[in-house]
C-alpha cells in the first residue's frame, strides 16, 4: 500500500495524488473510497465487523476547508466498525486500517454526504476527504460482564436472527491456548446446546447471528467449560477458550404471539420438564433459559375460563420459583428478589418465594430485610426447622454488625477525643506565649515611660 506523508488539498491536484498514489478500497471497486496511507500501522491485525474502534480524525472539502475535527475538539471517536453507524466511507476506509495506521480517504459523494450534503457544511454532491487515525479496537461485548466478545470474520445475510428454540446448523472450530480441540458440523436447539457438548457461551451468542455469519467467540470460563473444564477436549479447568462459529442454517421457533394459548401451555409442559432436567444435571444457565421461555409466552395471558387461568398461574409461579432458585445457584441474588417478588405478587403467602427472597437478601447482607422475609415464613409454617435457623442467623449478623458499627464508631470519637487534647494544648500554648508576649510589652511601655524625654 502506498503511503504520503503531505497530500495538496487544493482541488483538482488532491484527486490527481489520490489517483495515482491511492488504491481503491471499495468492495465493488468502483473508485468510491481511495486511500493513501500517511503512517503505516504497529502490526499487522485489522478491525473485524462489530468492533468497537476508536479513531481521531480530520474532514476537509477539496479546496481545503476544514469542516469537522475530532482533535479540535480533544477527544477521540468510537463507533461499531461495520455496523452503518457512520459513513459508509468510514466503514469501509477502518476496516481497511491497522491499529495506529494514519490514512487520507478520498470519498465519492455516495460513500459520504451523498446528493443532499450536509448545510451549513458540505455542499450537495461534494466529494470529501478524511484524515483517520486508528488508535485502537477490540471486539463487541455480548454480555455485561465480558465473559462473551465477538469479533465478526465474515457479514452474515439478511436482519432476522435466531431465537430461543430455533433449530440451527453451524460449523464450529474450538481451540484453547492455540490448540485445536474441536472440530465439526453439528446442530442443535438453541437454548439446548450443551446436549450436544456445544458450551454455553456460544448458545448466548447465536441470537446476535445471521444466516452466514462467521464469528469469533471468545469466552471466559463462565460460558465455557467451567471450573470442570471438558476431560474429552483436554481442556483443564477456569480455560479460556475461542470458538470460531459458523451460522449456516436456521429455522426460526415460533414467536409467542404465533401460538394461541392451548398451543403454549402444551409447550410450557415440555419445556419446563427439559429445564427440571437440566437443574437436576447443575446446569443451571440451560434450565433459566428454559423456565424464561414459559414466562414469555404466558405472562400476558388471561386465559379464558378458571381451569386456564389456573393453568397459567400454576406455570408462572413454578416457573418463577424455579428461575429464582436457579440464580441462587448462580449467586444472582437481583434476580432471585425479582423473581420471587413475581411470585408474592400472585401469592403473598408463598413459602418458596419467602425463604427464597430471605436467602437472597442475607446474601446481599440485608439481614433486617431478610429476618423479616424468615419471619413470614414462620407465620405460614410455624414448623420451618430451615427459617428459625436462618433467623438465629440474622440475629447474629445484625449483632455482629452492631459490634463492629460500635468498635468503629468508638475509635472515631477516640480519634476525636485525641485530637481535640492536642488542639487544646496547641491553643494554650499559643495563649501562653500571648500572655508572655503582652507581659513584656507593659514592661517596655513602662520601662519608656519611666525613662526621663
């Protein structure tokens, strides 16, 4: 690629540089992105679809007027790469770029502003020119917590994604630390896919997919292999690892408004089933995933006489009892109090979902709040051996928080205490001295008074 430290901006003689010194980075090469290369990049690695990537850059017109600087305003750019949220020249022109790579872009109106431009600014049908720097990227966090990244190979088709219960097809390629471990076609039901020996990471990610796509996934232990690694793989325990997924089929489950109410309690009995399984196997993130599929579908349903709305809320407080013991397995104690206050809602004197919110809240170190969940159990069930220990429990935390509010407080005031003495010894020192000072200033006044003029 070639590169030019100072191109003229002065009409004609800037597209004569980017023609001759420039290549064409357009997919359809049709001369609509041309880039020069000013300052070669740190290594070889590029950006990937979906990246998040950081860039400082610098727009002129032709004749050399500046319109928009990312430098005047001190603070770099961040988009997603790829994804259209900029120019369609800056998707092209990035994706292109090494971290550190400083390049001038020269873009055809319908690659930048287009035939409208943009006023005040860029007159209509303007080509336009951009200085970028890439200063660095990293992949599209998928989860909160940064246990899955995605860094996107190849595009996929279309804007329909896979939801839970599609049936897909993918290729997948597992490695750790470099090593090829698995290697295959397979398919399975999303939501399904550790059945198949397919960790849960990739399960989560496949709903952000297309029909084509060609992702890397890389995933911290939580939605690998665990703390159990995966004997059959070699894969030892708490392992990152990297999938390289291919989507090549799917085929959509039906959304909830696709089944009428019969067809969703049916399906709500099977599905609850599967996710009895896979709590009982402790694979607690495959069950939430289930046991959320029936809330989905019946949460907004009335039903139609007694036996239905019976059946709905016989599934919905199950189902919320069942979520909330799974995230306490999973010490997502939000979770286990929102779930459980789902199932107060439809039933105040709800044993399960009163010790449940009262183990979550002790966990969360709200030992009044939780006494007082434990309490409402004994009012139910004045026999609950578990809820009298848990109470003695708060008791003691809450004893044992006043002890140490107590010694805090205590050595606070102590601090106080020593801190006042040693002001007051300071002030009575300088009272002293003031005293001292005045003594021997009515001396000297009288000692010139009694002087004879």
């Amino acid at each position: 690629m070639t590169t030019d430290q100072d191109l003229p901006m002065d009409g004609q003689p800037a597209t004569a540089v980017f023609a001759a010194k420039g290549i064409d980075v357009t997919p359809i090469k049709d001369q609509g992105v041309i880039k020069v290369v000013k300052r070669q990049g740190v290594d070889k690695e590029r950006p990937m679809i979906g990246d998040k990537v950081t860039v400082h850059y610098t727009g002129k017109l032709l004749s050399g007027k500046k319109f928009d600087c990312s430098r005047d305003r001190k603070e770099p750019f961040c988009f997603n790469v790829g994804k259209g949220q900029v120019l369609k020249a800056w998707d092209i022109g990035v994706l292109s770029m090494q971290r550190g790579e400083v390049c001038t872009l020269l873009c055809k109106p319908e690659y930048a502003y287009g035939a409208a431009g943009n006023p005040d600014k860029i007159p209509p049908s303007s080509p336009v020119v951009f200085e970028m720097e890439l200063l660095k990227f990293e992949g599209e966090m998928l989860t909160d917590d940064g246990g899955i990244l995605r860094r996107i190979k190849v595009k996929g088709d279309g804007y329909t994604n896979p939801n839970d219960g599609a049936r897909v097809d993918v290729h997948l390629e597992g490695s750790c630390g470099g090593r090829l471990f698995d290697c295959r076609d397979v398919s399975f039901t999303v939501g399904e896919a550790e059945d198949k020996g397919v960790p849960h990471g990739v399960d989560r990610a496949l709903d952000k997919m297309q029909k084509g796509e060609c992702c890397l996934l890389y995933l911290k232990p939580k939605y690998g292999f665990g703390s159990e690694g995966k004997p059959e793989y070699k894969v030892g325990p708490d392992k990152d690892i990297v999938y390289e997924v291919t989507l090549k089929d799917f085929q959509r489950a039906k959304e909830s408004w696709e089944m009428d109410l019969n067809e969703k309690l049916e399906m709500s009995l099977e599905v609850k089933r599967k996710g009895n399984q896979y709590f009982k196997a402790g694979r607690h993130y495959q069950a939430i995933i289930q046991y959320q599929r029936i809330v989905s579908w019946l949460e907004m349903e009335c039903g139609t006489g007694i036996e239905q709305q019976k059946k709905i809320q016989d599934f919905l407080l199950t189902s919320h009892l069942n979520l909330a013991l799974c995230f306490l397995r999973t010490k997502d104690f939000t979770q286990v109090v929102e779930n459980c206050n789902k199932v107060i809602e439809l039933d105040e004197s709800n044993e399960k979902a009163l010790y449940r919110r009262g183990e979550a809240r002790l966990r969360r170190n709200e030992f009044s709040m939780a006494m007082a969940d434990f309490q409402k159990v004994l009012q139910v069930n004045p026999s609950n051996r578990a809820a009298q220990a848990q109470i003695s429990i708060c008791q003691s935390k809450i004893k044992e928080h006043h002890e140490k509010d107590k010694k805090t407080y205590a050595n606070m005031f102590q601090k106080f205490a020593e801190w006042d003495a040693k002001t007051g010894k300071m002030r009575r020192r300088r009272d002293d001295r003031s005293s001292m000072n005045g003594e021997v200033g009515i001396k000297r006044r009288r000692r010139s008074q009694d002087c004879p003029s």
